[in-house]
C-alpha cells in the first residue's frame, strides 16, 4: 500500500466535502435572502395599509380629487397651501411622520397619479422615445399630496415613478391591485424595498401610497449567514474527515498493507502459505482478495508439488504442450460479443488445432475508432514449430496493423521481417481485410490464402474470385496487390484456412469448397456464431471417426450497418 493513495482517497473525500458545503450554503443563501425580501416587502405593505387607516371616510377621496384639480390648473396653490396649514392634515401628516418612524421606514408618501400620463410615458418607452434608465423628473404621472422624508414633497408638487417599475407601475394601475413583484433597489437613497400600494376611486387606480424600507440589516444577516454557515460545516467536515479515516485505516488500508505484506513474505519465506490472510473478515472486496491470495498461494505450492512429482518425460512433454496449447489459445481472441459496445458489426471465429498446437491463427481488432482489421491466416506444418511462427507472424502484423498502414504495406513490411533469419525455410499465407466501419469499405489483401466467400444481404455465399499474391516469409521484398469490396447493411464475409474444404474422412474424400458452400448456403441467413457452428458440425460429421488431418479456422463477420 503506498502513502500517495491514502493522499488521494483524502483529498477526493475533502474536495467533496467542499463541493457539498459550497453547494448548501449557496442554496440556503438564495432561500435565506428571498425570505428576507419578502418579510421586507409585507412589511413595507404592512406600513401603507396601516397609514391608509388612518384618513376617515370621504377625507383620502377629497384629498386625491383636489390634488387632481390642482394639476388641471382648476384649484390655484392657495388652496392647497391653506388645507396644509389644517389642523386635521397637520394631525396626519404628524400620524405619518411617526409611524416612519416607528417602522424604521426612509419614506411614506401619498400621491394622486395620472394614469393617462403614466400609459403615455410606457407606449413612449416602448417605442424607443423615451430613455428608461433616466431620472424620471422629465414626466410628471404623480401630484404629491403626502409626503413624510427628510426633505419632503409638499402638496402639489410633481414627480414621477422609478422608469425600472415602469411596466409593474402600469400593471398595477390597470389592475387597481399590488404588484407581485418585489420592489428591490440600491441607489444613492441606500438599499431599500418599495411598497406601491393603489387606491382605487370609481373603479379605477386615483392615488398610490408609497413606503420606502431599508433593507440594511438584510446585508448583515446574510453575512453573518455565510460565515456562520461555512464555519458550522467546516467544524462538521473535520470531524467527519477525522472519523473517515479511522475507518478508512481500519477497513481498508490496515487488510490492504498486511496482504501486501503477506505476499511480499510468500516470495521470500521460499512459498510460506500465511495464516494472517484467514483472519482479515472484512466482508467485502478486500476479504475476497486475501482469500484469492491465500488460494494462488495454496495453489502455487500444489501446483509445485505435482511438477516435482512429474519424472517421466512424456508426462514433462505432456504437462509444456497443455501450456503450450493454452497459451495459444489465449493469444487468439474468444471472448465474445468481442466488441459489445459497437452494433456496425457482428463478429465470430475458431481455431481447432490438429494436435495440441497448430500453427493457424486469427485475429481481429480495431486500428482506430473507425477501422476494423481482420486476419485469418496458415502457417506451413504443424506442431510446435508452426506455433512459434504462428506466434511472431500474429505478432508482427497487429503491430504493424495498428501503425496504421494499408494492408499492403502491412504485409510488405512482415514479409521482409519474418524472411530475416528464416533457417527453418516456413512460410505463412494470409488474408488481410480492414474495414472502414463507417463507410463498409473493405480493402483487402490476400498472400496465398484461400478465396474469401462473401454473401449479399437476401442473397447467398459465394465463392470470391481475388487476386493472390505469394505466401510471406519466403522471398524478401514482395509486393502485394490490394482490392476492395464495399459492404452493405447485411453482407457477410467468410475467411477460412484450407483446414475446412480439405478435412478427410475415413474413405480419403475430401470435404471440398463445393460442400463447404453447400454447408454456408443451408441456413444463410444464421448469425456468424451460428454459421460457424453450423458449418463445423457438418465438417465434423463428414470426417466422422477419422483423425483431423490439419488444423481448422474459420472466421465471419456480417456487417450491420453504419
């Protein structure tokens, strides 16, 4: 177990833990600041309706009426200079002065307003004649008729509405009824909430009451909100942070370190099976690991013991061919689907040996994302010599395959390789195909091979006419010929070693190409899986008791389509 994964495990869970914190607190941020606005906001509706309570019954309406006639030029400034001198205006003006006061608010006011002139100003804005983000002293919709600030507006002075509530302003004047919308800004005056509350007279908006409330202590609370919060959960993650890795050593790295251990001393205890791998009892991965451990090391000293007991040189030669054999195997692709995640194409091969070993291979793999290679090849003779060539020839052209050359060159270039020191005299044939997935083009290249069969969608398999070029490993500085074949959704291809048409039975016939296409062309349309079975059990019961004269590869591929 080395340190830098404990580093690594740590720092995941601490920027999670960042992450989540970030994420909580800025969600409660938005929630906490939207609560506050809207308390605010009540409030400041709160202060209108109680300051409109304070006017008796017909007072606001006369109010609203002269304020109205002033503006009309029909009441001279006299007359309202006289009513502000009242007693009973001096009375609420006192009433306003002192619930502003009391409530904290910057400003109350009550205002007659000029719903044509406000319609006015909107259309205006709309069309592009009117500059919205001015100070709004170019248009008059409002008459004060109360008014409670530091410097307040007296009786039948003119003002206007903020442009930015213009929209909220004429929505409220054609619906007589509050806006929904929170009246938020921050200017010179402070950061405030604005409450515009309608009065409507003869069903349609007169006047509006205005109350303007600081919103300075909303500031306050939420940065008290934030460094409260991210110290809560900083405070919350170290203690979580502490109690994770206790549990984190105990549960994973402690049984980690001692199988790491464990099997560090089987190497050198000269094959010691340990007996602190039966007490880990994790229940979980890490349990299973130590008892794999413990098992491949059971198995390891078993599997000695039978080699020591191996004396006879047949079962020595035995036990190196069953090796032999599997390492092969396991050379060639077998798990299938082969490549799950891609539908263009369905693939399958085999490759049954002669004897213990053959010297046949296939192959198949991607060069890149779009292109697909296919190889089905022959060594000369058979056993353990023909594995070996086998070996560096499947090597060599997936090497060079995947440097992405065209089939040619591939085989120009293994050929000049496997010539190199080529004492043995063997040679190999092949046949090379790489399909361009996206397109179904196939170039192809045959070096002494068999003809491929192909197959069109609906149709059957037949026999494919290529060009062959000479078997690889014999003559440095071969040139090979390519062609090409374009594939469509449904068409099949089938490649095979001469293994198929010449398997012999007990009467010396061979099985023939005849045969092999009349097997293809039984059930056509069987996937390759199918296909591939279909065909060997027809060639297995050909040669019935007889002996496999060679060895037997086959490999299709139906193309599905980009």
């Amino acid at each position: 177990m080395r340190k830098h994964l404990v580093l690594k495990i740590l720092t995941g869970f601490a920027v999670l833990a960042v992450l989540i914190c970030a994420a909580c607190t800025g969600i409660g941020y938005i929630q906490y600041r939207a609560y506050i606005q809207k308390q605010y906001n009540d409030m400041a509706y709160q202060v209108a309706e109680t300051f409109l309570g304070f006017f008796e019954e017909g007072e606001l309406e006369r109010y609203i009426h002269m304020a109205a006639q002033f503006k009309a030029g029909e009441v001279p400034g006299e007359t309202l200079e006289r009513e502000m001198a009242s007693g009973r205006y001096q009375e609420l003006r006192g009433q306003m002065d002192r619930l502003r006061e009391h409530m904290g608010a910057n400003d109350i006011y009550l205002a007659q307003l000029d719903v044509e002139e406000l319609y006015d100003f909107y259309l205006e804005e709309l069309e592009g004649t009117q500059d919205a983000s001015g100070d709004g002293r170019s248009w008059n919709p409002m008459t004060y008729i109360m008014d409670s600030y530091v410097e307040p507006y007296r009786f039948g002075d003119m003002g206007g509405l903020s442009p930015a509530y213009i929209k909220e302003a004429v929505a409220l004047a054609r619906s007589g009824e509050r806006s929904d919308s929170y009246f938020i800004s921050e200017s010179i005056y402070g950061y405030n909430t604005s409450a515009i509350l309608p009065i409507v007279l003869e069903g349609s908006t007169a006047a509006v009451i205005g109350v303007e409330i600081p919103m300075a202590t909303l500031q306050k609370a939420l940065g008290d909100y934030v460094s409260h919060s991210v110290l809560s959960m900083l405070v919350v993650t170290v203690l979580c942070l502490a109690v994770y890795v206790h549990i984190l050593y105990r549960s994973i790295i402690a049984p980690i370190n001692l199988i790491a251990g464990e099997a560090s001393s089987f190497v050198k205890e000269e094959n010691q099976v340990s007996t602190e791998l039966e007490k880990i009892r994790t229940g979980d991965e890490i349990q299973t690991l130590s008892e794999t451990l413990l098992k491949m090391e059971r198995d390891i000293n078993h599997y000695i013991d039978n080699l020591t007991k191996v004396t006879a040189e047949k079962e020595r030669i035995g036990a190196e061919l069953n090796v032999a054999t599997q390492i092969q195997a396991d050379m060639l692709p077998r798990i299938f689907p082969a490549f799950p995640g891609r539908q263009e194409f369905d693939i399958f091969a085999t490759m049954n040996p002669a004897k213990e070993v053959g010297g046949d291979f296939y192959d198949f793999f991607l060069t890149d994302s779009d292109h697909l290679a296919l190889v089905v090849a022959d060594v000369s003779g058979k056993g353990i010599p023909a594995a070996l060539f086998m070996v560096i020839s499947k090597t060599l052209i997936k090497n060079q395959a995947q440097m992405g050359d065209s089939p040619a060159q591939i085989l120009q270039a293994v050929n000049d390789q496997l010539c190199e020191n080529n004492e043995a005299e063997m040679f190999v044939t092949v046949w090379l195909g790489i399909l361009e997935i996206s397109t179904g083009k196939l170039t192809a290249v045959n070096a002494g091979h068999e003809y491929p069969i192909m197959k069109k969608d609906g149709g059957e398999y037949e026999m494919l006419d290529d060009p062959h070029g000479f078997v690889m490993g014999v003559m440095p500085g071969m040139q090979y010929q390519e062609y090409e074949i374009w594939m469509h959704k449904g068409d099949s291809i089938y490649v095979y070693s001469d293994g198929a048409p010449d398997a012999v039975n007990a009467e010396e016939e061979q099985f023939e190409r005849e045969r092999l296409l009349a097997s293809l062309n039984r059930v056509p349309g069987a996937s390759p899986s199918e296909l591939l079975g279909q065909v060997k059990g027809d060639i297995d019961r050909f040669v019935g008791e007889a002996a496999q004269f060679d060895d037997i590869t086959m490999l299709c591929m139906r193309y599905c389509g980009s």
